[in-house]
C-alpha cells in the first residue's frame, strides 16, 4: 500500500494551525576557521533557544543522500511532495522566478538571446550579455509581434542581461522537447524535437517552437548583436495533487521572492502579497492567522549570504529572524517547525547535500533537552535523520490530525 | 525515478581521489565485562582522533534491520550495491575466497566430500572431516580425471578439510539449481534440479552436474572414508554493472585475503597484489596514487579476532592500523570513509547485524565535534544511521561528484 495512501485516509480534519518557517540554506558546516562554529551556532538565538527546550530536533535529507538540490525539488518535498516523483522543469523554475502565473499544462522554456552571423550560426550563445534593459526591449517587440500562434499564447519575459522566459499557453501541450541550443558556439540553431515522438502533445509542442522561431526571428534581424535566441529546458508545468486536497489544510505562503511564491502557487497555496520584511511577514500572519491553516513562511537571506560565503551576515541573517519571533508566537501556531529547504554552506557558496536541521515545536513535540536548536544538536534529536518530503507528516501528527493506523 | 539513474545522470567527472579503508568487523558491543567500552573505544587511535575533529560520522545498515550479513553482501553494499538486489551465490563467494579468479557466466558449487555405503546412501556428510592434505589429493585425482565435460571447462580447488568448490566455465550455463544434498544422513544424493525448468541455461547446467558425478564419482570410488561429495549453492555469477561506469571512477582494490580482492574484482576493480601488512597496503596507495580514483583498502585482522572473540586482539588490530595511517595521509585523499562492513562483536564470535561505525573526512564534510570515531560517537553524528550502500553516494557528494538536482 502506497503510504500516502494511508496518511490521506488516516487524515482527520481539526482545526489546527501548521506554520513551516523555512530560513533558506539553513543549514552549513562546522570549521576550524569558524572556531567549530556554524552560522546557526554563532548566532545569538534567545527565542529559538526558548522553544527548542520544548521541541524535537532532527535532520532532514531533502532528496537522497549525497543529493545537492534546487530550490524546487528542495521546497517540494517540504511541501510533502516526493521530489524524484514531481519534477519541474527548468524552465517552468525560471517562469516562476520572474513571477509569471503559470497554470496547469503550460509549457515553459528558458531563453537566452544570442547572437548568429549571416549562415544562421551561432557565434555568441549570449550576445555579448547585453544589458537588461536591452533584453527588456528586445522582449517587448517579441511579445507586441507574437501574442498568439493558432490556439496558443504567447507569454514573452525579460529576464537578467540576455535571458528571459516563453511562455505557452493553450490546449494538448506538453513537453519535455530536446534543446533549441547547440549548447557551443559555431553551429545552427538545433531543432527543439519531442524527447518521446510517441507523444502527441510533444510532437505538437515541436510544431509550436518551429513556428515561433519563425515569426519571431524576423523581428529581431536587424538587432546587433542579439539577432538570434536560443530555447532551453521545454517542459510543461507537471501535474501535482493540489496541498488543501492532500492534507486538508487550506495553505497561504508569505514569501518575498517570486521563486517561492512560484512553486507555492504551484502546490495550490494562495499568495499573500504585500509584506517585505521577515517582521512584516510575521505581522500578516497574524492578520491572516483566521484566514487559513497552513502558513508557509519563506526567508531568503539566509541562503543568499550563505551563496555569498559570508558567515557574519548569515549569523545576522538568522538573528534578525531571531529577533522577530516573538510577533509570530503572540497567535502560538498548534505546530510550528523551523527549517531550511537543504543546506547552504558558507564554505560551499552554494547549496550542499548536508541533512538540513528541523525543529518541531508543539504541545506533543516533547523536549530533545536541547538548549539551543543547532546542526549538532539536531544529530541527536528525537527526529533522527529522515526525508524532508515527511516533515509536513509529523507536522499533521503533532496537530493530531491523523487517526490512529489499524485497531 | 530510480535513485541510480539520478546519481547516474547528475554524475561529473572530476579529478578526486577517494579511499575507501575497511577494517573487517569493525563494529563492537560495549559490554560491563569490558568496563563498557568496545574495543575501538579501547584502543589508543591518535590519528583516527585527529582525522574524527574534522569529520562526519555515523553508523550504517549493512543490509536492512536486523539482518547480519555475509562478507559477500557486506561488500556489496560498501561498493554501493543494493545487497537484496545483487546477490552472490555461496559456491561463487567460496570460490572467490579459495582464490579462483572468476568469468562472467561461470557456474559455481560448494562441494563436501562424503562417505556413502555400498547403496549410494549418505553415511557421513563430511567424511569424518578428512584433513585438508587428503582433500587436495582427492581434488589432483578429480582435476587430472576430469577437466571437461563437452565443451564445459571444469575447474576444481581444494577448501580446508572435506571442502572444496567445483566451477564450470562454458557457454549458455545458468544457476541456480537445487542441492545435491540430503541435507542429512541416511539418504541417497539428490539429483540437482533447475530452480526454475523453463530456463534453458539451468537446465543444461542440471545436465552437467549429473554427467560430472557419472564420470567423478569412478574416480574416488575406493577412496576410505571419502568415497563421494556433494554440491550446495549451485549457482552463476550475476551479472553486476562496472563500478567503473556506475561511479566514473577508476577503481584499484589492496586487500590480502582471496575473498576481498575476488569480491572487488566481481564488481571489476584492480586487483593489486603484493602488500602483507597494512603498513605496506598504504604504502602501495602512494606508490599507486596518480594510476587509480578510487581505493579499496581491506584490512581483515578486526574481524578475525572478533571471530575469536579477542578483544585484546582486536583492539591491537586497531592500533597497528591506526599507527600505519600517517604513511596513507601522506597523500591526503580528497575523500577518505573508514567503516567496517558489518560488526563483529567479541561477545557473539562473529558477523552481527549492529551497524557500523563509518566516518567521512573530506574537505567538505564539515565537523560533528567528536574528538574519537567510536560506536558511540558515530551514533550523534550528522550522517545518521543509513543504509551501506549510500556510503560512495556521500564519498562522491564530498568529492564534488554531483551536480545540482533541479534548478
């Protein structure tokens, strides 16, 4: 018997509040050059410190182990999604990233403008990085030229210096298609192909690409240096079971970064617009607290200083954080768990594989008799190591929202 | 998805070197008797402690909970093979152990001689446990007798006492088959049988085994007490992908003992022979240092005196190695695992089902501030308890093996 299977038929409506606050790249590495010291352990944490004498602690894999992940396989299995089942597209990752709504069956491609000589081959596959003001141009006379190709729209958006995002909308579309990218310089533009010619809606998908290099490669002709484009990464967004019908909690996620309100949306959470800062954030909560059951509490920064190398303004990052907690816990959630959707290691600059920490705090948590929620106290919490794609599973645990499996 | 096709796919080639050192046995019970401390507690291991400040720790699952496993399964897993999917067949893993040097498609038995009355019925199982020099003599008469059977080779060895192993080498021959043997006295020898009769392969080779004892049986007819045998784990090498192109990894094995270089050239690692003591297999690591990526040291002596139930012994066994362990950092690996592969507690006098210890030093492995690799360090360690066979999924992770899964 399939697991989830078992969660979704055990699962009891009640009317509890879940929050997963998720500090991005949360996690990292102890080094002698940090005095055997993480961020997380540096920091000055008198409010998690506080709750973490009444949680359990563990560590999470967000994939498999070894397994470095994105940023959507890394917020999937938060959300309690397999991420090896429910794979996303690049180019529905960038989509989000530039804030466009996606709707089911949209296929999206990355872009980047390049820049091709009189015979069509590519001799700079980013056009010089031309400047973003320029893509936004460039992208503009596209999206006025070609709004629609039969049946299907056209969603055209600048992106960062030569990429943007295309965007198809329309009926029986379906990817993933090979690379319109010879992925070097001194070769034609390859045609994007199905990845399986069995599948109508992928041959269709084909036809759809040819036609808009067609019309839209004109429009750019004259353009130097970027007169061409490249398309990368075709797929459709994947079909996943909505998150209010799969846990019976109707989610909102308050996030500051396109990405994460993305692949929130993706799960069905509705987005709350407005806040900027982790405080305001914190605020809307509980304006919103009646509103919803599920809260998704995004902060960015620190994977972002963690991407930086820079271990003192990730220590802050996470104090800053610190530092407003008390807003959230004036409306106590039933359940709160504190995490990250993988590691970012400040030795790394980068996201890593290392086990993230999680803490669980309700009134049936019980107590780690941890004093203080770190990567090394995580190690010997009561959670052990497990899949990050259970986490939202013991959090409807300690809401109580599961009955009891068998007499 | 299957997790190996995703490692496969995320795979980079890089120029690391990883070392895989496995101290057979390694894992121990702290009992009262011994002031409760194992016998890697107990051993003075400076640089195990000064390699454990600066790694990962953790212990691993063999196979799954509860089960104890063979040398077989237990290298296996640490070559990163799922021991219940790839499984090795008694006669093979004893005729790796007597040194016989293996083909793809080889059928191997286990074979006892036997005493049988003048009806052919089992009267000894083991002949009274003949000694070790009668057996090899009676193996001679069997080898000069009977050295094909058609276009089969058949290979015979001496073991120790009643034992030995008999492989046949040819083409389109398949186990496994049933035993022949009664498995008791007082019964005829079995014929042995096709596992599965549709199988071609099995069923040639069921023919083989009855025309082998029609022509070897004559041979040691007039032989006291061992006038017949019987043949057990009848079965064909399986076939088992590279290690190589599973892990992009040249792969060199130092082990002494027949079993561990037979195991590790099953998967297609070079053997390297010559080395005697551990000092001189790490010696050889740094004579062999540019000519490999990845290798496999085995040191036999922890899992032996488990055998004998020595703690004494083994604790020494621990302590000559750790003394030898300067000679290989000579040349820092990129990626260093010490492990076991299984526990051999001197309290049960052989292989156990309690996890191993293993510890992870890498650049980037980060500190679980343990200052010792013990049983009971590596139980707070940030690895967790896993599975085996994602120890060289982590190693390539800490090489920087891996690409990033999703965007």
């Amino acid at each position: 018997m399939n697991t989830d299977t078992v969660y979704s038929e055990l699962t009891l409506k009640t009317g509890a509040k879940l929050v997963l606050l998720v500090l991005d790249g949360l996690g990292d590495l102890a080094t002698p050059e940090q005095g055997y010291l993480t961020p997380l352990e540096a920091a000055a944490t008198p409010n998690l410190d506080t709750l973490s004498k009444n949680s359990a602690q563990g560590r999470m894999l967000p994939v498999a182990p070894g397994i470095t992940p994105g940023s959507g396989p890394g917020h999937l299995a938060l959300f309690g999604y397999d991420p090896l089942e429910f794979q996303v597209g690049r180019g529905v990752i960038e989509a989000l990233g530039l804030g466009l709504e996606l709707k089911p069956g949209d296929v999206c491609a990355r872009a980047n403008f390049a820049t091709l000589d009189a015979k069509g081959i590519v001799t700079d596959r980013r056009a010089g990085r031309i400047p973003t003001e320029t893509c936004e141009r460039l992208c503009a006379m596209l999206s006025a030229k070609v709004k629609k190709i039969g049946e299907t729209q056209v969603i055209i958006k600048a992106g960062k210096e030569h990429r943007f995002v295309v965007v198809f909308r329309g009926k029986g579309l379906e990817g993933p298609l090979t690379d319109a990218d010879p992925n070097r310089e001194g070769l034609p533009i390859p045609i994007a192909k199905p990845r399986d010619p069995k599948k109508a809606g992928q041959k269709k998908m084909a036809k759809l690409i040819a036609d808009f290099y067609k019309v839209a490669l004109p429009v750019i002709a004259k353009e130097k240096p970027a007169n061409g484009f490249l398309m990368r990464g075709i797929a459709h967004q994947p079909h996943i079971p909505l998150f209010q019908d799969r846990y019976m909690l109707k989610p909102a996620a308050l996030a500051v970064y396109p990405m994460y309100k993305g692949l929130a949306q993706l799960v069905g959470m509705k987005k709350i617009e407005g806040p900027q800062t982790i405080k305001e954030q914190f605020e809307r909560y509980l304006a919103e607290y009646n509103n919803f059951d599920f809260f998704f509490i995004h902060y960015k920064y620190t994977d972002k200083f963690g991407e930086d190398g820079n271990f003192e303004a990730k220590k802050k990052a996470i104090e800053e954080l610190d530092t407003a907690l008390p807003i959230l816990m004036q409306k106590k959630p039933t359940v709160l768990a504190v995490t990250g959707d993988h590691s970012t290691p400040c030795l790394i600059k980068g996201h890593s594989w290392h086990p993230q920490p999680a803490m669980l705090h309700s009134a049936f948590s019980g107590s780690d008799k941890l004093d203080r929620f770190t990567e090394t106290g995580a190690n010997r919490g009561s959670l052990g190591i497990f899949e990050a794609k259970y986490l939202i599973r013991l959090m409807q645990a300690n809401a109580r929202m599961f009955d009891k499996f068998g007499a």
